[in-house]
C-alpha cells in the first residue's frame, strides 16, 4: 500500500465540497489517505477516528465522493460528476 496520496484541488476546491459540513470532508481527506491502492476503505475504522457520524458517510455518498458497496467497503472516483 502507498504510504503518500495526492488530493485533487479540482474537486476540493467546489462548491459542492465547501458546503459540506466540516466532519464529512475531514472524513473524505481521511478515506482517501488510508485507501488502498485501488482506493477501496472500510469506513467504520476512520469513522471512529475521525469522530465522524452515519450521516457525515451518508454526504458523502449522496453527493458521490464514495460508491458504496453490499461488503461495507467503499471506493472513492477519481473525478465526481
């Protein structure tokens, strides 16, 4: 696994991630760092660390930083449409 991640300012620089509250965008930048190197995270584990709630990861998966999958895993895209 990569130990150094790169954040893209193209999306963290929209509106859309703006508006979000603080702890759901600390919990994306958290996601990311820990993926692994196709970008998959369990979210439970930074949750807890993070302090985030369900509804920081419901945000997040609404506005489609992360597509969620039926294992508990997620993946975040390279680019959000």
């Amino acid at each position: 696994m990569a130990d150094r991640r790169m954040l893209s300012k193209s999306i963290m620089d929209t509106d859309n991630f703006i508006e979000m509250p603080s702890t759901a965008r600390l919990l994306y930048v958290d996601l990311v760092l820990r993926a692994d190197d196709d970008g998959f995270i369990s979210p439970r584990k930074v949750m807890k660390v993070t302090g985030a709630s369900e509804d920081d990861l419901r945000i997040l998966i609404a506005k489609k930083y992360l597509i969620p999958f039926n294992t508990g895993s997620c993946n975040y895209p390279l680019e959000i449409s």
